[in-house]
C-alpha cells in the first residue's frame, strides 16, 4: 500500500490502489477475516472516489474480473459528478456493464448513444454504438442520435468531422435502416462539404443505382471519371482519382447505359473505354449478358458480349454467350457444336441437352435438314439413355436412322437400328418395337446371325408368331447364297420348334434345307432326331435311304 501511495492521475500507474485494497479483501475473505475484508472492500470503493482516473481503472479491472455489483457501484458514483468527456467514458463503461455482464444490450445501447452524444469524437466509441444497435435491430436509433450530432457540426471548421459523420450516418440509412432518400440527403450533405467528394460520389452513386435513378447515377459516375483528370471539383487534400476509380465509375456507367434502349450505343462505347483501360473482359461480358437478356437483339452488343466472353479466359462466360447464341437468328450447327462441347466439359449436360435441341430446330430449317444434324440426334438419344429416359431416347434414336437414310449412311442406319432394337427391348422400352425393329433388321441384311436369336425373342415376347414367320421368309427368300439361306432356314427351324413349339413346322423347314442341300448335316441329323423320337420310322428310312444314297455317290 505504501508503493501505490501516488498521484491516481500520473501516467505511469498500472495498478490502482482501489485495486489493491480490493484483491486484499478478497485475500481476506478467503481466509475467513470478514471484518477485516469488509473494512478492506468499503476502503477500495472510498480510493476509487478519490480521481476519476483512479474509478475509471478500477472500473476496467472489475468489468474484466466479472464484479458487476462492485462494478455498478463504482460506476452509479461516478454518475454522479461526471461531465463532457469524462461521463462519456462512465457511460461507456456502463454500457460495457449492462451488455457484457447484466444480458441487457437494449439498455446498454441507450448508454453507448449518451456516450456518443457527449463525445461524438470517440470513433472508438461510434463504433461499439453501431454494432450494438445492429446487434439490437436499433440502427434507426443510431442514425437519430448521429443526425443530432451533425446538426451541432455545421461550422466550416467542423468540416472534416461532419463529412465523416455523414458518411457514416448514409452508410447506416442505406444499409440498415433501408432509407435510401435519407442516404442520399446525407451523402449529399457530405459531398457539400468538399471534404470528401469523392467517397460521397461513389455513394451517392451507389443509392442512385439502387433507387433506379438512371439520370443521377450516369451524372455522379462521370463525375468520378472527369475528376480524374480535372482535380479542381475536388475538396482540398484529396488529390487525383485513382485510375481503378476511374475505370470502375465507367464499367458502372456502361451497365446503367445499356439498361435503357436510349442510351444503348452510349453505353457499348463506354462499356469498350473501360475494357480497354483495364482488360477486364470477364466484367465486361458479364455486364454486356446482363443487358443482352433484356434487349433481346442488338448486332453492336453481341459482337461485344462474344468478343469479351473469348478473352476472358473464363470458360463458363463463354458457355453463357453461347446459349444465347444458339438461341438467335443467324446461329450455325458450329454454335450448337462448341457450346454443347463446352458445356459437357464443363460438367453441364443439362445445358447442353438444351443446345443440342436448339440444334435439331436449326438443322430442320437447314438445306440439309436432318441428314446434316446426326451427331446432334445421337448426342441427345445417348443423354437421354444416361438418364434412363427410355421413351425420349427412342424418339431421338428413331429420327437419327431417319437422318442416317438421308444422309445415305447405311453403316450408321444399321447402328442405330440395333441401338433402337435393344433399347426397345430393354426397361421402360417398346416390345412391339423391337420386333418391328429386328425384321427390319432382318429385311437388310438377313445373312446377320447376330440379330436372329434377339427378333425371335423379341416377336415371342408379343406373341406375333406369324409376324416373325413372315420376317423369316422373306430373310430366306432374298438370300441367294445355299449356304446362307440354309443357315437362316435352320435358325427358322429351331425357332418353331425350340420357341413356338411347333415342331411339325419345323419339320417342313428341315426338308426345306435337305430339298435345298441334300447334304447339309445339320439339318439331316434334327430331322432323325425328331423321326425317331417321334416314332415315325416310315420317314425315318426315307431319310437314311436318301441319306445312304448320297453317300454312295461321293463315294463315301
């Protein structure tokens, strides 16, 4: 104690004696010397009274030790003969007391807002008001007791101080209290000042966008681009506009220009100065597609959106461009093929189903129609088979081997057709389809052993025998090589017995075979086989006889 005997004001105490006569009461609390820790704690309240300094330390340390008894008393005494600066900071305190200690923000709010009253000064301060009155859902109080501050600054020498108390108090009007026409009166008034044009500028052109005021925001954006050459608009000390000012008033400018049709040639001249100062092609495309959704058509536009969306090395602004360009007069089957490849490399597949059918609609216009557009019918019929959309990946399949016959593409006609044959087979498909499919199939090329098998299944699943008995003959009948046309007549056979469980059909086509070729093997040994299982032995030396006799003749 003797050691804290000094002046409570001096600047170099660290540790006040209410502090200490406060810990010692605390030792001897512990220790169970209640009168004496009573005598102790009475003595640290009487040297806190002694200097405001001396109250105000020992405030801090209670506030940080979590005494709000002790805490609130120091402070209510302080109250009590406070003035200007020094009962703001008793009301800072109280406010710290109130929020942090006591869970009572709304109350310590009005404190912060007495404290800022009487010190307007204290940015500190100013800025624990602001945060707690958002905090608080209270900024329109905020705005009020800054709004009576700045009345009491109208002096030219308070000109500095009341610019940035009325930026400050716009800043809140625009972004927490929503009143845009009190944020523009207090950017204006700041702008008055010629103190701080500059940012007052750029605010006011910030709430003119936001309102819609197409004329003011144009007017305070070029004044921010002229005064970087004409430094006289400006108030003292502030100097040149940076360039990055400058060219960002211009891209803002653009933007505002082309959202009108009266100022659109306006705002691409604008919109390209900008661009050519910086090279900020991404901004610029950005821009140039906003005002492209709402004009619709515009040559000089969309040579600029594309020109700046192919130099902004963002792939994904080229892909906007793109859409749109597919979806305008004069788009070319090369559009849908770049943005439907950029769009897949981007992982967008839905976008570039979206293009690609675009596509078809172009190709149909076209002098070549669809025969020119068959990787788009392909394209989309695979996307649609990825997503399980049977039905749709049908439709477009179908009109592939349509385009496929048009383009005289019998190779891909073929493709496709088997494509169309399994997927009309498959889950969700057409059976009726596939069958029709596979005899079509059978029709071209009947010598194809792979599509046998699949149309049998495929007619006995619609039960359409003599459909495939008709497809089946017609097969036979066009092939002219014995070897082939014996080969399908045996499938033929095997189908009606194994499938339709006719064997006394099959029969007749087995003799078929044997009339054809006496000495096909195949055919000789089902036909025994069923002869003698069948107990038809009649027929069955008919057959051997024949049989015999052919080998006599080959000498076999």
């Amino acid at each position: 104690l003797l050691v804290r005997r000094q002046a409570p004001d001096a600047e170099d105490v660290v540790v006040g004696q209410a502090e200490v006569l406060w810990e010692l009461s605390r030792l001897a609390k512990d220790k169970k010397q209640d009168a004496q820790a009573r005598e102790l704690y009475e003595s640290s309240i009487e040297a806190a009274r002694t200097h405001e300094s001396e109250a105000a330390r020992f405030t801090t340390v209670l506030l940080a030790r979590g005494d709000a008894e002790l805490a609130e008393k120091i402070i209510a005494a302080r109250l009590e003969t406070a003035v200007g600066p020094t009962r703001a900071r008793a009301l800072a305190d109280r406010a710290t007391l109130l929020d942090k200690l006591l869970g009572k923000p709304a109350d310590a709010l009005g404190a912060r807002l007495e404290a800022l009253d009487i010190a307007p000064d204290w940015k500190e301060q100013t800025t624990l008001a602001l945060e707690l009155a958002r905090r608080t859902g209270e900024a329109a109080r905020f705005a009020e007791t800054l709004a009576t501050i700045i009345d009491r600054s109208r002096r030219k020498e308070d000109a500095v101080f009341a610019s940035d108390l009325l930026l400050r108090l716009g800043d809140v009007l625009e972004n927490d209290v929503n009143d845009l026409p009190g944020a523009a009166d207090a950017y204006g008034k700041a702008e008055a000042f010629g103190v701080r044009t500059v940012d007052a500028w750029r605010a006011l052109g910030r709430v003119a966008q936001k309102r819609g005021d197409r004329i003011e925001e144009i007017r305070i954006l070029r004044r921010l681009v002229s005064a970087g050459v004409d430094t006289s608009a400006l108030g003292a000390g502030q100097g040149e506009i940076p360039e990055s000012a400058q060219t960002d008033a211009l891209y803002r400018i653009a933007d505002v220009e082309l959202k009108s049709d009266d100022t659109i040639e306006s705002g691409l001249d604008t919109l390209a100065d900008a661009v050519k100062r910086d090279g900020d092609h991404a901004r610029a495309a950005t821009i140039a597609r906003a005002a492209a959704a709402r004009v619709g058509s515009h040559d000089g536009l969309f040579a600029l959106w594309e020109r700046a969306a192919r130099q902004s090395g963002k792939e994904d602004e080229l892909l906007a461009y793109l859409e749109h360009r597919v979806g305008r007069e004069g788009a070319s089957l090369e559009d849908v093929r770049e943005g439907s490849d950029l769009a897949m490399k981007l992982g967008a597949s839905d976008r570039a189903e979206v293009i690609l059918e675009r596509g078809v609609a172009l190709a149909r216009g076209g002098l070549d129609g669809l025969a020119g557009a068959l990787w788009i019918l392909t394209a989309l019929a695979e996307r649609r088979r990825s997503a399980n959309d049977h039905e749709k990946a049908i439709e477009w399949t179908r009109m592939a081997i349509e385009a496929a016959d048009q383009a005289g593409d019998a190779a891909r006609r073929d493709a496709l057709l088997k494509d169309l044959a399994a997927l009309a087979e498959g889950p969700g498909g057409d059976p009726a389809l596939a069958a029709e499919t596979y005899g079509r199939l059978l029709d071209i090329e009947p010598k194809d052993r792979s599509v046998w098998a699949p149309m049998t299944a495929a007619f006995k699943k619609v039960k359409d025998r003599k459909g495939w008995e008709e497809a089946m003959r017609r097969g036979i009948d066009a092939l002219l090589d014995p070897t082939e046309r014996s080969a399908l007549r045996m499938a033929f056979a095997e189908g009606l017995r194994a499938t339709w469980k006719k064997e006394d059909e099959a029969i007749a086509v087995l003799r078929e075979v044997l009339d054809d070729d006496p000495d096909h093997l195949e055919a000789g040994a089902a036909l025994g086989e069923i002869y003698q299982r069948r107990g038809m032995d009649a027929e069955l030396r008919e057959l051997l006889a024949r049989q015999l006799d052919r080998a006599r003749d080959r000498g076999d």
